[in-house]
C-alpha cells in the first residue's frame, strides 16, 4: 500500500544515501539506469557562527565522511525500487492508505483501507467508496518515521517494553536551480552552530545535485527536544540561509519546491521489539536512522530484505499460518551490519543532552565515536519525550525572526505552496483533537501556542472569536504529513489519523 497517489510522492529526504543494500539486493542497479547519478566528489564540514564559519576537517571514519556514496532524489530511487518490484510480479497500490490494523485472535490478520467520499459530517457523497480489507499471514509494517499503525501496534504489544522512547528531529528541505558557475555536483557540505544556540541540537546539509539544470538541495534539521516554545524550525531554516558563507548559492537562484518530515533520532536504544503476532516492523517504523550519519535509508532497505528472507524461509518450512510472527528476523538483523553499525552510533545523539549541549556533543562523537568506534562500555540514555521539553512561555525570550525578502528567504504559505499539498476539503478530519479545551486551556496560556510555531506548514493557527475569545484553529489541507504535530505537542493531545488516499503533497523527487 502506498499512500501517495504515485510511488514516492510523500518520500522526502536529504539525500546523501550509501548504496550497501542496494548494492545487495540489485547489484547490477547501475546497467539498470538507477537513478543515481550524483557520487559523492567533496565533503565540508563546519560550525558557524552569527557571521563567520569555522572549518572541521573531515577524515575517513567520521559519520560525515561520505566517499562512496551518492546525491539523490530519493523519490525517484523510491519510484525506480517501485518499477523493479512491479517487474517481478509485486502489486503496489498507491492512492490507497492503510488506515486500520485488522486483528483476528489478537493477531495482525492484515489491514484495511479508509473509506473515501465521506463528508465531513459522516455522511456519504456521490463519490462514495468502501475501503478494502487486504489480508495476509504476515503483515510488514513500513509507514516512515512515526507510522500511525506502528503508533497502535508498539502500544498493543507494548513493543517498547525493553527499549527507551523514540526522540525525533524535523528535517526541512528546498531545491534550488543555482548559478551555473557555483555548480559542483557531488560536493556536499554541512555545519552546525548558528543559527541555534548550544543548547538545540540540528544543523544544515547542502547537496550539490547532478540534474537536467545546477541543482542543489538545502535542508535544516532541528532536534524535536528544543526547549523554547518560540522557537520556529521554518523560521531558523530560513534565517539559515542568510549566512554570508551560504546565501551566495541562492542570491541569484530560484527556489522550485519545498518539504518537510519527521525523522528518528533515537537509535540504537530506541528500537523496539521488531515482531508481533502476525508481522513485524521494517525502516524507520521502527526507527535505524544512523544520526550522525544523517543516514538510514540504507538499513531500512537492509531491514526489509531481512524480513523478506525470515518469512520467505518459513514459507520454505511450510510454517507460514496465519498470525505468524517472523521472530526470526529479529535474530537475522542482530546479527547484520544494521545492528553493529547502529550500536557503534548508540551515544553520540544523547551525549549532546548534557549541560554542555552542542559542545559536550562534538567533544563526546570525537573522542569515542570517531576514536573508539561506539565500543564504550555504556550506552546512555536520552531525556524525556520531546513533547515534554518545553518550557513555559514565561520562561523563555521571544525570538525575533527577519521578515521573508521573497528573494532568499519565505514566508510559510508561499511554501507550502510548492508542496503541491491537495486534500479533499469535505472529509473527515485526519488532525484530531482528544480534547477541545486543551489547546487554549493549556498550551496558549502556559507554552503561548507552539504549535503555530513547531508546525512546517501553517495548519495551527490560534484566532479570536467574534466573542473575543481564543481559538485554534485547524486547516488540515495545508498539512503535509511530517507529523511532528503529533511528536512536539506539549499536551499531547494532537492524533495524527490517515486522511483519503492520494491526499497530501505532491513532492517530485524530494
């Protein structure tokens, strides 16, 4: 099932991607005209301050280091992976989102999809059609980061009993048609620092992109466990591009899309229990991103393959029922490269949540992961959930923002404009509330509304009422899936649910 209404519409990442798996499992890829197009020529790395850029050099074995690698469109590599399996039999439906577990005995027996044509009152329209059921023995969960299924099927099965709460970041990104003459495809280039100050964890990427035109994709990712509730990841990303070291990129180039998702930051300690009665968790349902990589495509991919062998070798047994849970794959992917690999980055996320903050992190990921390879004794552990990081409004200073030039640097709508972001108007709302009081009750008058802040695309917005009274207000069209909503909500009170199939952005190639 894809919820999209093509294969890799909703995809949306760097990327900067190591082939490893792909290598495995398509080794002729490149006769195939994958597209990757891009290898890795040039790393840079620095830490910026307020107007000057200090470079860190890079060596062999530091998560930046990216020889071997390749700049892609991740969205056409998703597309092209679609093509492959079409090929060789596989059915694929997008336009159609897995919206409910189906339980049979307590155990997965499939999904099933939404109705879509429901009006917003629950009434059919002319447009009506009943959601399938699509049943399985297996059933794979592998919905992204913060997966809406994997939400329900991690607290039914209390998969996180043995492992600690997932922490996220927000990873925003643009593409931009550059001067030709700053063009270098294949060089890639990431700081930290400025604009954040010590304490907020994130940092930038920029991709030189071998296309049609001089591409370059820009990103900004702030960790989700940021503490002022005036802070604005949109915001920063944009003030990010006025950096005397940067803006010369976008000076005289256009801006032609922009996007947002969440992204797990966990790790290694934040895995859950992969398998459940009837099926299992792959990519970042579970969560292997490598975060000082900024990587996690490459065990995702690992993952399924994974699965697929636990499964296929049951079938092979003839022990494929009904309800089966491949506990094999667990053992298969503790002894792969995705679990070595994830264990050796276990402790650089959390080292930066001491009082040292962005310093501690940077002394903590030279000393032991770049010079012992994460073979430290101990395995820290992170904070609380992101939802409970903020501090009350009152505690905190507002952050004054420059105003959008249109030039280098946007306002919100204008934005989201360019995700391409359609849902049908009349339906059932999939941003839903567990209690309508709450939002001005409790986070506009203790944390001054962050949602309006923390949201990518300008659905939260707090208004006064003919009465004078406060409001929030919710324009579920603009959303486009990130799902932080859901993750940085104070009160967590905000359910993300799946809207219709084929809703939500339309990103090319993102």
């Amino acid at each position: 099932m894809e919820k999209g209404a093509q294969i890799g519409m909703h995809t949306l990442s760097g990327a900067c991607i190591e082939t490893r798996a792909l290598d495995e499992l398509i080794p002729d890829w490149k006769e195939k005209d994958a597209p990757l197009k891009t290898p890795v020529t040039e790393d840079a790395f620095a830490i910026l301050t307020k107007t000057g850029r200090i470079p860190v050099p890079i060596f062999k074995g530091m998560p930046l280091h990216n020889h071997g690698n390749y700049v892609v469109r991740l969205g056409h590599v998703v597309e092209w992976l679609g093509a492959q399996a079409e090929e060789l039999g596989v059915e694929i439906y997008p336009g159609y989102a897995a919206a409910e577990i189906l339980y049979d005995d307590d155990k997965v027996c499939g999904i099933a999809t939404n109705d879509v044509g429901i009006a917003k009152d629950g009434s059919p329209k002319d447009s009506f059609e009943r959601g399938m059921e699509l049943r399985a023995k297996c059933t794979i969960i592998s919905e992204g980061c913060h997966g809406h299924l994997a939400k329900q099927l991690i607290a039914k099965y209390d998969l996180r009993k043995s492992a600690q709460h997932q922490t996220y970041g927000i990873g925003l990104k643009e593409l931009w048609e550059i001067d030709p003459a700053l063009h270098r495809p294949g060089r890639i280039e990431h700081t930290v620092g400025w604009p954040l100050n010590y304490k907020t964890y994130g940092g930038s990427f920029l991709y030189h992109l071998a296309d049609d035109s001089p591409l370059i994709a820009v990103g900004f990712v702030v960790g989700l466990d940021y503490e002022n509730p005036y802070l604005s990841p949109f915001k920063e990303f944009q003030r990010f591009k006025l950096h005397p070291s940067v803006r010369k990129y976008f000076e005289s180039g256009k801006r032609i899309a922009y996007g947002a998702r969440a992204l797990n930051e966990g790790g290694f300690q934040s895995i859950p229990k992969l398998t459940f009665p009837g099926g299992c968790m792959i990519g970042c349902s579970p969560g292997f991103l490598n975060t000082p990589k900024i990587k996690g495509t490459h065990n995702a991919m690992k993952s399924g393959m994974l699965a697929a062998d636990a499964i296929y070798q049951a079938f092979e047994r003839n022990e494929l029922e009904h309800g089966f849970e491949p506990v094999e794959y667990e053992t298969l992917l503790k002894n792969s490269w995705v679990w070595k690999e994830m264990k050796a980055a276990r402790n650089v996320r959390p080292s930066f949540n001491t009082p040292l903050g962005f310093y501690g992190g940077m002394a903590y990921t030279g000393l032991f992961y770049v010079g012992l390879r994460g073979m430290e004794p101990w395995t820290l552990k992170h904070g609380s959930l992101d939802s409970k990081h903020l501090k009350p409004s009152k505690e905190c200073q507002p952050i004054e923002y420059p105003k959008p030039d249109n030039q280098i640097t946007f306002d919100l709508l204008s934005s989201v404009a360019l995700t391409n972001t359609n849902h049908e108007a009349d339906q059932p709302a999939h941003l839903t509330l567990k209690d309508d009081n709450i939002p001005v009750e409790r986070n506009l008058k203790i944390f001054d509304g962050p949602e309006q802040r923390f949201c990518p695309a300008g659905v939260y917005e707090y208004i006064k009422t003919d009465t004078g009274d406060d409001r929030l207000q919710i324009n579920a069209q603009n959303c486009i899936h990130c799902k932080t909503c859901d993750i940085k909500d104070p009160s967590q009170n905000i359910n993300w649910v799946t809207p219709e199939g084929a809703g939500g952005p339309a990103y090319n190639g993102m």
